[in-house]
C-alpha cells in the first residue's frame, strides 16, 4: 500500500501564531479596553496571586504547550509553571499547571486559559475514544476539515496529542477529488479515472525539483467507480457512506488489482459504528466529529 500521509501538525510556528491572534480576539471581547470591572472593584492594584489549573474529569491534555506565551499576552509578568505535557491521559483532580504573578491579570487570563485549554483538551479526548475504539484493526482514524474556524491548525495538533492523524490541512496542501468535483454544476462530468489522471499531471507541472507530490485522493461511492480508478493507484481512495460489507468488498477487489491505493472509510461514522468500518480492512477512517463534536474538556482555576 501507499506510504504517503497528508501534512502531520506539529507545535510550531504557525501554531503559536493561530493562537496569538485567538487570545488577542478573546481577549478583546471579554475586557474590550475597559478591563475586568469585578476585580478592579475588589482586587487592590499590586496584590500577587498563583493558583493551579485543575482537570475536574478524566482525559486527554491539550493545549499546555501554549499556557507560558498565552498568560504572557495579558501580562508579561504572569508566568506558567506546567506540570503535565500535551498527550498525557490524566485523571479528575491532576495538576495542570500553576500561574502565576498579579491577581488583577490572572483573573483576566483566567477564562482564556481555561477555554483554550479546555476546547483542545476535549478534541484530544474524543479522539482518543476514537482510537481506542479501533484499535487491533490496523487501520489508522484521520480528522476532516470540519473545523471551528480559526482553530484548524490548532485543532488538528489537538488530534495528534489524542492519538489520531491528520487528513490534509486545506484546500491548497493536497488534492481530493470529490463528487462536487466530477459533475460541476451538472454540466460536465468528468470519468473518475481521467479525473485522477489529470490531476496528477497538474501535480507533475508543478513539481520543484525533486519534490515529493503533494498526497492524490479521489472519493467513489460505488464499487463500479472504485473498479475505474484503482488502476490510477491515487494514493487514497475514500469509500463514502459504504457498509462495512461493502467496504471488505472493496477492500478485496482493490488486493486484487495489485492497486498500492489505500482505502480509506467516510460519511457519518460515529464511535457505535467505527470498529465494524475499521474491521472492513480499510487503512483510514476519517471521522468530522473529532472537531465538530468534541465536548469542552472541563478544567478549572484553584487559588493556592
């Protein structure tokens, strides 16, 4: 089979500059340019402070590697002692981290530590159901692109620290021919097969150099569509909305072939139906709940 993978998200650059911009916004909204009115109204100027961040439920961390640089953003004399790292399985009651530094601007970074590491914490989490859920079948759960915007990048390194891969990053990091894609508008349709080919050559005038090609999906809803363009061998071919029958069907004819296409299963599955989709024989199960219906981790702030 292929061993080509999409762009695997890693803590970075880029990453650290998503989450300048998110905490810069929340920061905005939640203070505006007035400030916390509560703890000025009760919290003398100059009054030190430090407090734990705590899990309250079982889970998957995310988010810590930030906590230094994002309490930095509301005040620089804020710091941030970390006590568990990103990926770590932790209990109810774990030490996260402790901050540290003016009362007045730890009860300003309060909210947006807690969300950012919590929103991050509970993708991490339901991920690792995911993987856990499969596990033993050999086959891998991926993300989709259905992400909370802004957070992308943020929430696909949120996948990584729970045990899952990333699919491709967006529209501009690797092709995926879908449906949409095959009958524009109704008005041409385009043969699977040719579709694969003339992407390739498109990736081909492109290439720098000696560059590998970015990664060449096509998504087929049938077995007949799956037969046209195994001989293509695109990298992945994704079976949409399959049964698991279906799916070992598939996964028999393109063994057959002597495609090196790897197959990877889509369409709404959820954790009930993911194990029997992965059993099918399938290298990849991509599954958009990881993003779009992770529930926020619950973390909290204990003054010490």
């Amino acid at each position: 089979m292929s061993k080509k993978d999409f762009h695997q998200t890693v803590y970075n650059d880029d990453l650290r500059e998503d989450m300048r911009a998110l905490i810069r916004l929340a920061a905005r909204e939640d203070s505006a340019d007035v400030g916390d009115l509560t703890s000025l109204a009760l919290i003398p100027e100059n009054a030190p402070g430090k407090a734990a961040v705590v899990s309250r439920e079982r889970g998957v961390v995310a988010g810590l590697v930030f906590a230094d640089e994002l309490v930095k953003i509301v005040d620089e004399r804020l710091s941030w002692e970390g006590k568990v790292e990103d990926g770590a399985t932790i209990d109810k009651g774990t030490v996260l981290g402790v901050v540290s530094g003016p009362t007045l601007s730890m009860l300003v970074a309060e909210r947006l530590l807690l969300n950012f590491v919590g929103r991050l914490s509970g993708v991490a989490t339901l991920t690792r159901r995911y993987v856990d859920a499969i596990e033993g079948t050999g086959a891998h759960i991926y993300d989709t692109r259905k992400t909370t915007l802004g957070w992308r990048r943020l929430e696909k390194y949120a996948v990584k620290c729970g045990g899952g891969r990333n699919h491709r990053t967006g529209l501009y990091d690797a092709i995926l021919i879908k449906d949409n894609h095959l009958a524009f508008g109704g008005e041409t349709d385009f043969d699977p097969a040719e579709a694969v080919r003339r992407a390739r050559k498109f990736l081909e005038a492109r290439r720098n150099g000696d560059e590998e090609l970015p990664m060449l999906e096509i998504e087929v809803d049938s077995l007949d569509q799956l037969a046209q363009v195994l001989p293509e061998n695109p990298d992945v071919v994704l079976l949409d909305n399959m049964s698991p029958e279906t799916m070992r069907e598939a996964v028999a004819m393109r063994d057959k072939s002597g495609s090196t296409s790897e197959l990877e299963a889509s369409g709404g599955i959820n954790l009930d139906t993911a194990r029997a989709k992965a059993e099918s024989g399938v290298e990849r199960v991509s599954v958009g709940a990881l993003t779009h219906s992770a529930k926020t981790f619950d973390v909290g702030l204990d003054w010490i």
